[in-house]
C-alpha cells in the first residue's frame, strides 16, 4: 500500500512544521506539499498530479476566509478529503465545515493522541473503503463518531465488504481471543493464517474500523515504526 499524501495549509511555518512531524509520525503518511495561503493552495493543487489524498487545513490563513476555500476544494476537488486543524471553533463555522463533508476537526492547541487518532481513523477508512462494496452500520458509525449508538450486535458474516471471507475473518477473531495482550503484527498474522501481508493487513484493519481490536505503533531503534493489533 502506498502511504497517504498531504498538503498542509497553515500560515505559520513553525505550526506547519509541528503539523508535519505528526503526521509523519503515524506512519503510512506522507507531506507533498506546504501552503502558506489559499492561492497557495489552490495553485498547489492545480498543479499537482497524483493529487494528495488529504488536506489538512487551517482555517485562519491571511488571503481568504477559510471555510470558503474549504468549500472551494471540496468544489474542485470532490475526491480529496479534508481535516480542519484550526483554532476556529465558532458555531457557524463547525456547522459549515460539518454541512460540506469534512472528514474531522480537530482544534488548536490539540492533544497528540487525538491528532494521531484521526489519521488512524482516516486510514482505516480509506484501506477499507478502497476495496469495500458496501458498508455495515457498525463501520458506518465508526467512520462518522458514532460508534457507540449501534445497539445490534455486529454478526460476522453481514454486510462484510469484499475481500474479507467469514471463516477467515473467524480465525483471526478466535486468535485474537487466545493471544492474550501481546496483539500481533500484519507480517506475523499472514504467516500464522497463511496470507500475504497485505491480505492479513486488510483484515486486520477491518477489525480496526469495526471496533474490535485497537491499533498503535512501536518505535524501534531503526527503520519505521511496526504497527502492532491488540485486543480491546
């Protein structure tokens, strides 16, 4: 799978450069490009092809009211997605950015945890929303923020998009349930089932989107962090 890309649009040099390093810091996410401005953006982006999977915006930039350019990417560029990283908190903003499909908004000055846990959302949706047919309500409300108002219990064999195979996906569960803590990686998962790393991947993170097991990262001493599934 290749890595996400982003444009940051943010003024600020040094906030851009933080914004950056988190971001970078997941994993399977990578800057293509930074835009001081809205002209900035825009020409970035009309100039750019692949264009990025993702924009992370700031609302507060010098050219242009920024839910304005929101909505002008989201015009032009109805393909890629958008997170506001921004101070901008007032009613009719969040309710504009809400109305036009922004995928998340996180407000400055935010926790790390929470930053990292919307790039976490945004790629389990896209690794699964890239192969999937059709959605369940379950990975529906996990998507949206609503995880928790689902009261049918999620039933294996439902709704499961394409590529993922019932009986396989009830011996990961089963492994998960004997593996104690200690969770387990992609690459140990595919030889454990018999898999490639990229189909044990993707069983793995529909797990993730469906709310049965939590993902994070571990940081080794060389080379780029090693995600590793645990248990809830």
């Amino acid at each position: 799978m290749n890595d996400f890309s982003v444009l940051i649009v943010e003024d600020d040099f040094r906030v851009a450069d933080i914004n950056r390093q988190y971001i970078e810091s997941v994993g399977d996410f990578r800057v293509s490009g930074t835009a001081r401005s809205g002209r900035e953006a825009l020409d970035f982006l009309a100039g750019t092809d692949p264009l990025p999977d993702l924009v992370l915006l700031d609302l507060y930039i010098p050219d242009v009211q920024g839910l304005e350019l929101f909505r002008t990417i989201r015009h032009q560029y109805p393909d890629i997605d958008l997170i506001a990283v921004t101070a901008a908190n007032e009613a009719e903003t969040i309710r504009g950015l809400l109305r036009g499909g922004i995928f998340d908004i996180v407000i400055k000055p935010f926790d790390a945890g929470r930053f990292a846990g919307t790039l976490e959302r945004y790629r389990s949706f896209r690794e699964l929303a890239d192969s999937a047919t059709s959605f369940s309500q379950q990975e529906i409300d996990r998507f949206t923020g609503f995880r928790g108002l689902s009261t049918s219990a999620p039933k294996e064999g439902d709704n499961l998009p394409k590529g993922i195979d019932p009986i396989t996906l009830g011996q990961i569960l089963k492994f998960f349930g004997e593996s104690g803590t200690e969770g387990i990686t992609a690459a140990k998962l595919s030889k454990e089932i018999g898999t490639s790393r990229s189909t044990a991947r993707r069983y793995l993170e529909y797990l993730v989107a469906a709310g049965k097991i939590r993902t994070h990262l571990i940081y080794g001493t060389v080379g780029r962090p090693e995600r590793r599934y645990t248990p809830l």
